[in-house]
C-alpha cells in the first residue's frame, strides 16, 4: 500500500483567509509535490465543503498541486481495511494546528508550556511567511 498523506488547505497550504482563498504556502507545496514524485498518495483533508471547497480544489490544481483524494479515503485503503471509517487513513496528516504526540506519551512527556510554545512557534512561522509575502514588514 502507498504512503498517503492528507493535507489542510487553510493555514496549511495557503494562509487562513477563509472564506476566502489566502497566498499559497509554497514551501508547503513543494514538499508535497516532492512527496508525489516519490509515490505518495495526497489527500486534501479539509473542512471546507460545496462551492467553498470547490474554490479550494481550482486554487490547488492553479498551483501545480494534484490530489488523489478530497475529503475521502483512498479506494485501496478502503479494500485493504475492509472499511470506510469516517477519519482519513493517511499515514501523516499535515496540518497547521497539528500537535505531535509521541507514541507512548505521558503527561511527563510535555513541558509544562508545551501549548505556548507551539503557539509562539505557529505565530513566528505566520510573522516569517508574512514578511516574505510583502503582507508584513519587519
């Protein structure tokens, strides 16, 4: 079975401006594209439905970025599990408020600020992709 990965669209792909479309996270997109070239199913994993997600679909195909899936597992995944559960099966999920939890955690595992130190990383890597867009300046 291929690797799949599903992948977000506000705030992941491109910047949260929804309803709207925001300025496309090219790094983001690179990676998924090197991903694809390897093999990889990608999967747009999104909570974005009707024309809203259609307007998502044509931003990602004008940006270079097809999908094997939308919303949906993949078929092969589906008859390899005998099921078609309602979460994605994908085997990294790529999201911007993605938390990563270590395989066998315990509260020990986190430091005391773990939230504020991922919001202070979200927010610097928001600061950075803005500045570079020309929306910010230093």
């Amino acid at each position: 079975m291929r690797k799949a990965i599903a992948i977000d669209f506000d705030g992941c792909l491109c910047s949260s401006a929804y309803p709207n479309i925001g300025k496309p996270h090219w790094g983001v997109i690179e990676e998924a594209l090197a991903e694809k070239a390897k093999g990889t199913a990608l999967i747009l994993w999104t909570c974005r439905e009707g024309d809203s997600l259609q307007e998502a679909v044509k931003a990602c195909e004008s940006w270079g970025l097809p999908f094997d899936a939308i919303n949906e597992n993949l078929s092969e995944r589906v008859s390899f599990f005998g099921t078609n559960s309602r979460k994605i099966s994908a085997d990294e999920y790529w999201d911007d408020r993605a938390v990563h939890i270590p395989e066998h955690p315990s509260i020990s595992d986190f430091p005391q600020n773990w939230r504020v130190q991922l919001f202070n990383k979200f927010t610097r890597s928001e600061k950075v992709e803005r500045i570079k867009s020309g929306e910010m300046q230093k």
